[in-house]
C-alpha cells in the first residue's frame, strides 16, 4: 500500500511540474510577441544615443550640426507644419484642428501679414510653392491637398490623395511634388494632378531608422526632412533614398524652456548659399542656420 502511495505521489509531482513548465512557456511565448508599429500622430520621445550623429565615417554620408546666423521672432502658439520661402515671402502652414490655417510671414520681422483659417474638420501640414506659382498645402487625415493663390491665399482647388499628408515640396530635378505621409517612403506625384507616380524607401548608412518622414524642403537633387519627435533633419538623394547628411539641430531644441512633448522641431526652408531657415512645433523664433561639418 505504501509503494502504490509512493508511486501515486510521485505521478501528481510530475504531473504538476509539467504543467508550471508548460505555463511558464506559455507565459514566455505570449509576451515574446511584438506590437506591430503604425503610423501615429503619437510622440515617440525615444532619442538615438549622441553617438548616432557624431562617430560615423561612411562614403557619401557626412553629419552637421547648426549655427544659428539670426532669430526672428514667432508666433508661438503656432503648430507649425510646414515653411516655405518664396520671392522674399514666407508661407506658414499652421496646424491642429480648429487652429488651421495658411499664413504669409514677414521675414525681417516675423509679424503674420495674411491668413487664411481651414475648415475645423481639416488639420493642416505641409505646404510649397508649385510651378505654375500657386501654393499647394495638405491636409493630414482628410488627404486632401488645397491648391491656393500664392497673392491672396484664397483657395482655388482641392486634390485627392490616398495616403497621410505630412509634409511637401516641389523639386525641380525631379520635377515631381515629393510628399512624406510619415513612413520611410517619399512619394512623387504630378505637380498638376497631384497622381502617384512613385515611391522609393529612404535608407539611412548607418541601419538607423527613417520612419516619421515629416516636413520635407527641395533643394537641388536632394530633400531635407525632419524626423517627427527628433532633433534631427536628414538630407535624402532623391535619386537613391539615401541619407547622405544628417543635421542635430538639438542645441536649438534644449534652449527653448517649457517645451511640450509635441513641441518639436519642424519646418525647413532653403533660403540659397548655404543658408536655411528651420523652427518648431509652437517654438518662439524662426532660425536662420548654416549646416556646419561635425568633427
């Protein structure tokens, strides 16, 4: 009776051992599992370590830092999405729901000379100067871009998209619109029907990520971004996708106090030799910056 115990007592031990296993394999498997990623309007605060911009030595990729040249004042309630230069004239696309809206700026100055409030179903982004001369700003969710006059603002057409508006620009290499809807890609579409022509990945020599594509500026046969959430503005080949520079902009970021987690840097717009003009999400001043060689 007592080896007929024995055997039974040994029968549940290893019963019960291979049922903790079994759940804690379980247990392991399930939280193994990764979330996949989507395209949000959510701030991922999470910065590449310093040394991602400074300890690099790859063919054709160079980094930079910026050297502030001359602030000009801003509206700083403004949730700027996209900045464009043009004829001495800067366009501001401003957005948020209820707050939308088109604006030209005063360069010398920063005071707002003309504005043109969107709809409050729209949430305004970026915007650029096409070639016939009007303005083309997007719209985010709505996918909608509106075709302005570049004198008087007034809203003169609206295009279909299919995909996210984030950013915009028009590049005369290409001669193509090259738009970010937040992903890796950069879209080019017909600056007059606004279709799809292509998409090509942008990729980064060092593996490092190039999601969150935001407002984008053409100059030459390149495009500058800005990554959504980061210090950081990247300039593509548009022949390649490649990121062949990369700009910290951080020591402009760290000096504007009371920042907001969705307060970041946005918006970039070539001003010619060497010279660019870059700002922020609600930020006080615009900058004007040269692109200095780290070392």
């Amino acid at each position: 009776m007592k080896r007929a115990v024995r055997v039974s007592a040994v029968l549940i031990a290893l019963t019960l051992t291979s049922a903790c296993a079994s759940a804690a394999s379980g247990a392991k498997s399930k939280s193994s599992k990764t979330t996949r990623k989507t395209t949000t309007r959510k701030p991922n605060t999470t910065k590449p370590p310093a040394s991602a911009s400074t300890t690099i030595k790859t063919a054709g990729y160079s980094t930079a830092s910026v050297k502030v040249l001359r602030t000009i004042p801003k509206d700083p309630a403004a949730f700027t999405q996209g900045l464009e230069v043009s004829d001495g004239v800067l366009y501001e696309s401003v957005g948020m729901y209820g707050q939308s809206e088109m604006r030209t700026v005063d360069l010398k100055t920063g005071q707002v000379t003309a504005r043109v409030a969107l709809d409050k179903s729209f949430f305004a982004e970026g915007a650029t100067v096409l070639p016939d001369g009007n303005l083309v700003q997007l719209t985010w969710r709505e996918k909608t871009a509106i075709v302005r006059d570049r004198k008087t603002l007034a809203e003169l057409k609206r295009l279909p998209y299919d995909q996210e508006g984030w950013g915009v620009c028009y590049s005369k290499s290409a001669k193509a619109i090259i738009q970010s809807d937040g992903s890796n890609q950069l879209l080019f579409r017909d600056p007059v029907t606004f279709a799809l022509i292509k998409s090509i990945p942008v990729t980064h020599p060092r593996g490092t990520s190039t999601v969150n594509l935001n407002e984008l500026e053409c100059e030459g046969s390149s495009v500058f971004a800005n990554v959504w959430t980061t210090d950081r503005i990247l300039e593509i080949d548009l022949a390649t996708g490649s990121v062949v520079r990369e700009v910290d902009a951080s020591s402009i970021v760290a000096a504007i106090p009371n920042r907001g987690p969705d307060d970041v840097l946005n918006g970039i717009a070539a001003l010619g030799n060497g010279r660019y003009l870059i700002t922020g999400k609600r930020f006080p001043a615009y900058y004007e910056v040269t692109f200095s060689p780290t070392k």
